[in-house]
C-alpha cells in the first residue's frame, strides 16, 4: 500500500506499510498497520484480534494477538511487544510497550513507546482527528467487499450469537478506532439492533458496507427489548 503525504500526519512519501486481516473482535473485522519491514513477522506468527478488558471495568482495548506457528495457540503474545523486541532487544523491566496515538492497533514502529507499568490504565485513542491518522487513511482504502466475505464463513444465526458474547463494541465503522468505554454506549443500528457506531457520521459512511450484512440478518422481534435503548 502506498500513501501520499498528507497535511497534518507524519506520512513519509513513498515509504510502504502493510494492513493485515485480524478477524472479528469487538462486533467488527480488524486491522493491524505493520511497517513494510515488520510484514516478514507472518511467516513465524498468525495474528488474530484480541479484546483486553479492563479488570476494574474502566474500557476495553483490540490488541493484534501473534500466536507462533510453531508452538500454537498456547503461545499468543502481543504484536507491540515482539516488535519491540525485534527492534530494540528487550522491554525494560516495569515497562510495557503502548501505542502513542492511543490506537492499539496501530503497530508501526514509530507508533510504538515504553510506558510504565503501573501508570498504564485503559484509555479512549488520544486522536483529536481519527480522519488524519494514517490507519484511518489505509483502513479506508481496503476493499468493501472484505467484512461481507469474511462473515460468509458464518451462518447468520451464529454470527449473532458470536456478537451477542460482545461486551465492548468499537465503532462498526471499519477505519474508526472509538471503543465503549461502558457496555451499551454507542447507538446501536436500528434495523439488525446489533451493529454499533460511536455517532451518527460513523453510521451513514458505514451504511454502503453494513447494509449487505444487516439485511440478511434475521429481523430482531424477539430481542428487541432486550437491546432497544
Ligand atoms: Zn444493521
Ligand atoms: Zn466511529
């Protein structure tokens, strides 16, 4: 993937990034952003989307979880912290590696930093414009047809039931990184009472992408109450 310079982002011309499928974790299909260099990491790992949820109920975050091919899903370690590693040889102890811009998903190198341990809480992406960061500007290129396909795999009653386990949902709309901070904050999709956007800019650019999946969901009579707010 190639990007352009952009006014207000750190976009090196020219430099090449990589956006990986991670699958559906929080009610939507992830991405990860490596760099061009840190793509070869695929031939060792199988990455998948992980929600980390906050032990004192302050949030959730979407990690990319990397479980060596070797050693199987026993052995499932964070992205960042094997990047870190590669790069810079170890993660001092009492630290951990965290995301600069708050989006956890984010694993460029020049995204990546020691905080640590114990100031880290759970925290909202510190993005003033999400629009101009550069995983909005790739995630927004990917195919729309990538989400309708990947849910195919799944019958539309099972994939209900895959949601339903959902306590935190990021915003559907695939490119926005905003995640409940409390279950039930986001408006919720009033056709499939399922899908959720943190506002309602986020739902009409999302609606060319859901309306596929929402109209073959089965209609919700028997649920509504259930999730009506
Ligand atoms: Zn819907
Ligand atoms: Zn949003």
């Amino acid at each position: 993937m190639k990007f352009e310079k952009k006014s207000d982002d750190s976009i090196v011309p020219g430099f090449m990034f990589g956006l990986v499928i991670l699958g559906p974790a929080a009610g939507k299909l992830k991405y990860t952003l490596l760099d061009k260099q840190d793509i070869t990491l695929l031939q060792n790992y199988i990455l998948e989307a992980y929600v980390d949820v906050d032990r004192n109920g302050e949030g959730a975050c979407v990690f990319a979880l990397a479980y060596d091919i070797k050693r199987g899903k026993d052995a499932g370690r964070y992205i960042q912290d094997i990047l870190w590693e590669k790069h810079y040889g170890g993660i001092a102890p009492g630290f951990k590696v965290a995301h600069r811009n708050g989006i956890t998903v984010d694993n460029r190198l020049e995204n990546l930093t020691l905080q640590p341990k114990e100031n880290s809480h759970f925290r909202a992406s510190t993005l003033k414009d999400p629009e101009h960061s550069l995983y909005w500007s790739a995630v927004v290129e990917m195919p729309h047809e990538a989400e309708p396909l990947y849910m195919k795999l799944f019958t539309a009653h099972e994939e209900i039931s895959l949601l339903k386990e959902e306590r935190y949902f990021e915003c559907h709309y695939p490119p926005c990184t905003r995640i409940e901070q409390r279950p039930q904050e986001f408006h919720i999709c009033s056709l499939c009472h399922i899908t959720r956007y943190c506002s309602a800019t986020c739902q009409s650019l999302d609606w060319s992408w859901h309306e596929p999946i929402c109209l073959q969901r089965p209609r919700p009579l028997n649920i509504q109450g259930h999730l009506d707010r």
